[in-house]
C-alpha cells in the first residue's frame, strides 16, 4: 500500500505498508560428508518442516524545502516480524529428533537530515537512532548435546537480544576549482545485548546448564571524523584520498578498552583515454566484530552444532588492493570492464572445530594470513539489427583460510569460478524474451581432502503486453546439479490500466508439477547432497491498491 502526497508548495508525504504471512511445509533428505582425520565423518537427515511466516514493514517520509537553500527530510521505518518452525528430524534412519523455533523481532529507525546550502558549498547534518529486539525459544527433544542416553529429556534455549544506537553527523563540502574537499565528524552511541539460557528437563526436573547460559553485553562509544579530497592532476587524471578516522571506547561484560580505528584510502583514476579507463584503489580497514563473536557462552545452533565466541576482543585489520580497467564505445556499442581485487588479513576470525558424527562443536579464534584473489572481466554488446543486448561475464574467487579441524591444523584452499551468458531483446511488439545460462564450480583441497561440484543454471522469462492493459510473465529454470536435470516454471498474468490505481493478477507456480530438486553443495571441508520435494502446482489470486 502506496501513499505519495503533496503538502503545501514544497512539501511532500511518503508512506508505503507492507504485509505478508505466509504457511508452508517442506520435506527433505540430505546426506553430508566431512573430510577430517583420522577418517571422513558421514551423517544423514530426513527433515518434515513446517513454517509460519509473519512481517509487517511501514516506510514513512516526510520532506520540505524551506526555502531554495534549505531542505529537511526525515525517515522512519517500522519492520515487524514473527517466526515459527517445526521440524521433525529423523538423524541417521532411526533416531526422532524434534526442533522447534519461536522468533520475534522488533525494530524502529529514525533518521532526519537537514541540508543547506551555502556560497562555498553544502552543508548535511545528520541525526539518527535505531532501536531492535529479539526474542527466540528453541526446543531440542531429545537434548543431543549434552551425550546423555535417555531419550525424553528436552533442551530449551531462550535467547533475548536488544540492539540500540543514537548518533549525529556534520558533514561539510567544499570545491576549489578542480579540486573537492570534503570534512564529515561527528559521534555514535551503540549497545547491544545477547543474554541466553538453556535448561535441560528430565522426567519433570529442570535443570539449567552453565556452559549454554550468559549474559553478554557491549557498548561502543564512537567519535570519528573524516577528510576527503579530490583533484583532477592533470586532464583526466583525477586523485582521491580519504582519512577516516574513530576512537572506539569498549565495552564488554567487564572488559573495556579504547581502540583507534583508522581507515585510509587513496584512489587514482585515468579516465577517458584512447585505450580506455584506469583505476586503482588501496584501503586499510579495521573494525572491531559485533558481540555475537564475543559470546562467553555456547550458542546453540541446532541439535547438533554449538558455537563459542572469542574472549578477547581485537580489532580485525586487513588490507585491500583493486585495479580495474573500462572500455566504452559508444558508436560501436561495446563496454567491456575487468578488474582484480587482493584481499591480505593482518588478523582475522577462523574456528577450531571438534566434529563427530553426531556434534558439530566450534570455538572461533583469531588468525593471521588469510587470503583473497577475485579477478573478473564483463563484456557488453548491442546488436542493432536484432534489438537485443549481450552480455558475457567470468568470475573467480580464489582463498586461501587457516583452520583446525579436530586438533589437525590445516589451510583450507577454496576456488570458485563462474561463467555467465545474458540476452535481452527490446523490441517494439508484443514480446520481449531475458535468456540466462551460468555454469559455475565449487572447489577446495586441503592436506588430505579435495571438494568439487559444478552446477549449470539455464533461464527464460517470456514477457507478453496486449493492449496496454494484460501483462503476461512466463519464467523458466533449468538446473543441472550432479548429473541430474531438474526444471522449475511459473506464469503470471496481470491485469492493470494506465492513470489507475489498481490492478488484478493472477499467479502460477510449478505448472509441470515437479516432483523433487536436487542440490549438491561443496563448502570447504565438507559436501552435502540435499533432496527437496517440491511444492505441487498451486495458484493464486492477488489484487494492489495505490493512493
């Protein structure tokens, strides 16, 4: 629901609502496989979930000019959202394990923004707060975690988190003739709050668990500031720098401490040569992680998987490194762009994980040397005679990760590669076509294991206008995953007039009535193959409204 009004000569109201609930069940089979020492670990699923989905989102802004130099817009946002999921799980055929997940959140953002303008250039200012809670109980029946043999006891976990922040910004901009400077400060206020309990029942006794409970909080304190300069050195030769700067004052639990958080970057561009564009870009960043990394106490996960957070709280420092290159003609309708980005950790997260068959328990702790290399090229080109625009694309990401598995230290060497083909066509009838074909591939080796999945993905959207007034959509996937061929297809058909506030639609899903998907996947050191049954054809009947 739309609302876009005028108030006075130079006011403006905007609100849009929006909602949805929905209910769905879902069955799968999965089958994983972890490559550890001393030998591979296998497990299995077979999972009957059913879901209950509820959101209600309201976007509401206001804005005046009071005058041709001053304007003030403020925006509020209002997101609420209900969650609940069953799952009955069958572990390895025999063993009945029930999940169940309530989850509630809540959140509020505000933001106004006053600009002005001046002889010299603009000046924005900035204030904001936020504020978002969460509530989630998690039932485990039976409680696989803690290694007991009865099979009635229960794990109930509840999780309240809260996450607040105020702030305020003055940023003001300036040009020089060719050159731009820009000065931003201003301060930042941030809590947050992740307190869980976990109790386990047996045979009507309840009895809290240490290790699965806590309180965690933290708080930040933020001022920072920023100068920023661009300049062109010579024609087309432009040079950028930016010196982002914030003290960080901490605080956890007991723990606190002031961290300096720089994060410069320098920019050089030659644009528009005969042999095209140039750009290369350096960055040094540094941040400290939100809470959820901090825990000082397991976080249950699921029936199988508990995670433990870092006790000691550093900033994590990396740094970054991009050369690109553009070539645009326009008479020949071309424009091909390639660039690579190197990525070098000073200190980042990794995990220390004890996997067995039936546990999946993770410690993460800092480490030193990870990194990333993702080179990618794109062209682009118009066929004038067919109407109709081509696109081919490549990507490739590859990383290099220190983990260790079940006392074993080990780098986790990951490379994923990808190859995309786009066509549209703009012709002036009654039907235009969007063709999509992507093969990728998934690999990773380590000391002793090697994971490897490749996927082909092949799309068709059919687009009909008749008469101005029915809009028909025709979507269709193609996937092969595993050396097995799965298809999805979905049909929309829309009724709407030109200067109306109104229309009427009807919408298709599954109209060949597949029975299953297949998905194989390969992360790391591990790869699972997952069995979806798939929603039988169904339809539905759904109308808007705008004013």
């Amino acid at each position: 629901m739309l609302l876009n009004e005028r108030f006075g000569e130079n006011g403006k109201i905007r609100n849009s609502l929006f909602f949805y609930t929905e209910k769905f069940e879902n069955d799968n089979s999965a089958y994983y496989k972890y490559f550890v020492e001393p030998e591979d670990i296998t497990y299995t699923e077979q999972n009957s979930i059913q879901s209950k989905n509820l959101n209600l989102s309201n976007d509401f802004t206001i804005s005046y000019a009071i005058s041709e130099n001053l304007y003030i817009e403020s925006n509020n946002t209002l997101t609420l959202h209900n969650k609940n999921q069953e799952n009955h799980l069958i572990f390895n055929g025999s063993n009945d394990i029930f999940q169940n997940l309530e989850r509630q959140e809540r959140e509020l953002e505000s933001k106004t923004q006053i600009t002005r303008k001046t002889d010299y250039g603009v000046a924005v200012f900035d204030i904001y707060l936020g504020i978002k809670k969460g509530k989630e109980n998690f039932i485990i029946s039976p409680n696989q975690l803690e290694f007991q043999e009865e099979q009635n006891t229960k794990l109930s976990t509840n999780y309240d988190t809260s996450i607040d922040y105020q702030g305020i910004d003055a940023a003001f901009v300036f040009k020089n003739k060719k050159t731009t400077y820009s000065l931003t400060g201003g301060f930042k206020h941030f809590n947050e709050v992740l307190n869980t309990k976990s109790t386990s029942n047996y045979n009507g006794n309840t009895i809290e668990i240490d290790s699965l409970t806590g309180n965690n909080f933290a708080k930040h304190f933020e001022p920072h500031a920023q100068f920023k300069l661009e300049t062109e050195v010579v024609k087309n030769l432009f040079f950028s720098s930016k010196i982002d700067a914030k003290i960080d004052y901490y605080t956890k639990n007991k723990f606190f401490n002031t961290f300096f958080l720089s994060n410069p970057q320098i920019r050089i561009n030659l644009k528009k040569t005969k042999t095209g564009s140039y750009l290369f870009k350096y960055s040094y960043k540094t941040e400290i992680p939100r809470l959820n990394y901090f825990t000082d106490n397991y976080m249950v996960n699921s029936y199988r998987n508990l995670k433990l957070g870092i006790k000691e709280v550093k900033a994590l420092k990396s740094h970054n490194y991009l050369f690109s290159y553009t070539l645009s003609k326009v008479e020949q309708r071309l424009h091909f762009n390639a660039s690579i980005s190197y990525i070098l950790y000073k200190n980042g997260l990794s995990f220390y994980n004890r996997l067995s068959e039936t546990t999946d328990i993770s410690k993460l702790t800092y480490t030193a040397g990870e990194k990333t290399l993702a080179p990618q090229a794109r062209i682009t080109t118009y066929i004038n005679p067919f109407l109709t625009t081509l696109k081919f694309g490549y990507q490739l990401r590859i990383s290099e990760k220190p983990v260790q598995l079940n006392d074993n230290f080990t780098i986790l060497n990951s490379q994923t590669s990808s190859y995309s083909f786009n066509a549209t066509t703009f012709w002036k009838g009654i039907v235009n076509f969007k063709l999509l074909a992507n093969y990728s591939i998934n690999q990773t080796k380590s000391k002793n294991s090697y994971v490897k999945n490749k996927r082909y993905r092949f799309k068709l959207d059919s687009s009909f206008k008749i008469y101005d007034a029915y809009f028909i959509n025709i979507e269709s996937n193609a996937f092969i995953v595993a050396s097995d061929f799965y298809e999805t297809n979905s049909l929309n058909i829309e009724y709407r007039l030109k200067n109306k506030d109104w229309s009427l639609g009807l919408t298709i899903q599954n109209i060949l009535n597949t029975k299953e998907y297949l998905l194989e996947n390969a992360f790391e050191y591990s790869q699972s193959i997952q069995s979806y049954r798939a929603i039988e054809r169904y339809a539905f009947i759904y109308g808007s409204f705008r004013f």
